[in-house]
C-alpha cells in the first residue's frame, strides 16, 4: 500500500503516529479509525498495578461498539496477522510500541530478532495498520543504563518504522503534524 488514505477517504498503509506523553497521539489515531467506521485495537499494555489497571479500563471505556480489542504485550505480528486475516478485516490500531518494547524487555526476549519480526510483517498486511509510539528521544540522556537501552531501542525502532511507514505523523500538544 502506498499512502495512508485512499481518494476516497479510507485508510490504507502503514502510519506511524509518534508523541510525548498526553500529546494526543492516541486520540489522533483513534479518530482516524472511528472517521473510518472502527477497527481493531491492539494494545500492548500491561496491568502492573492498580492505577495501570484503571487506564486501561478508561481506554476501553471510551472506545465504544466501534472497536475490537485484542491485548497482546507481547507477539505483535500474531495478532496482526490474525487482525488481517479476517473476513472484512478493518483497520487496526496498535497501542503502543513503546509498551511493547517494555515488555519485550522485562521478557528478555531479542529485541533486535522481535523489530525484524516486526518490520518483515508489515508491509505483507492487507489492511491498513496505524502505530502509536512514544517519541522519547527529546528529552535528557537517562542517568541509567536501562533508560539509556530503551530510549535508544525506541529510536532505532522508530527510525525503522518510519522507513517502512507510508505516513509518520508526530503529535504534539494535540496537533498533528506531518513528518512523512
């Protein structure tokens, strides 16, 4: 696919949507997909604690009958090829990679072989596939080492990401603005 809406107004393509934190990029992206009727949303998140917990349970709650949810913190491309697989199959949202990547790596898993994973599947899906991603690296250099392994896994996902994406739109303070 090579753009992120058609003529006719649906979605199609890879679209990386970036942001800080409460930028707004989630919002954007699931405005997209109610504009396009609903969709699936895969999110990536985990409940580690109570206040994790109750989020998770607002963004289900605001998201209405419009929307499929599937959680998966961890095997991203299984639940986008069983998102694509379906009889009229409907965009999918995946929220977000940075929590994935978290999880990736309190598993240990290699993240490396997981972003090939990742990248190898995308451009193979038939529907369109919207991506939310806290962009991290504006901020200081993190006084820890793990900090410093996932702002830089973050980066070096996104890039590649965004090398695929047919649209990259970073969010900030509520307004989109067009990277790609």
């Amino acid at each position: 696919m090579t753009q992120n809406t058609a003529q006719n107004g649906q979605l199609t393509g890879i679209h990386l949507i970036l942001g800080g934190a409460r930028s707004g990029k989630s919002r954007f992206a699931e405005d997209r997909i109610n504009h396009a009727g609903g969709g699936t949303y895969i999110a990536t998140g985990r409940a580690w604690d109570t206040e994790m917990a109750n989020r998770i349970e607002l963004h289900k709650s605001t998201r209405g009958k419009i929307w499929q949810t599937i959680e998966e913190p961890l095997d991203l491309c299984a639940a986008l090829s069983a998102c694509n697989n379906r009889d009229g199959a409907k965009p999918i949202m995946v929220d977000c990679l940075t929590l994935w990547l978290t999880n990736l790596m309190l598993e240990d898993r290699d993240i490396d072989a997981e972003f090939g994973r990742l990248c190898d599947f995308l451009p193979a899906l038939d529907v369109p596939v919207l991506l939310v991603s806290n962009e991290v690296g504006f901020g200081i250099v993190p006084e820890n080492a793990m900090a410093r392994t996932f702002r830089d896994h973050a980066g070096r996902l996104h890039q590649r990401i965004a090398a695929l994406a047919d649209q990259v739109t970073l969010v900030v303070a509520g307004i989109p603005m067009s990277v790609k």
